[in-house]
C-alpha cells in the first residue's frame, strides 16, 4: 500500500508540473502568484510524503 501511494503521488504531481509549465508559456512574461502557489503545494505535498516515511509503524 505503502508504494502504491507514493507512485500516485509522484506521478500526480509529475502531472501537475507539467500542467503548470504549460500554463507558464501560455501566460507569457510571468505569472508569479501561481508560481508561488506552486511551489508551496509542492513544498507541502514533499512534507507530507517525509512526514508519512518517518512514521514508525
């Protein structure tokens, strides 16, 4: 279960990189509040992932 969760989540997020890239070069010069929205989600979603692999079980 444990590895089914975590490839879910890297490609999820894979996928989201991709969507926000795209939507980069749509939106032209430079949009920062989605860049830095991003990076904060990312930032969670990484916490989140070494919080659960730290978790004695």
């Amino acid at each position: 279960m444990l590895a089914s969760s975590k490839r879910m989540n890297s490609s999820s997020r894979s996928q989201i990189l991709l969507r926000w890239k795209s939507d980069k070069a749509q939106s032209g010069p430079y949009n920062v509040e989605k860049e830095i929205l991003t990076s904060r989600f990312l930032r969670d979603t990484e916490t989140c992932r070494q919080n659960f692999r730290n978790f004695p079980y």
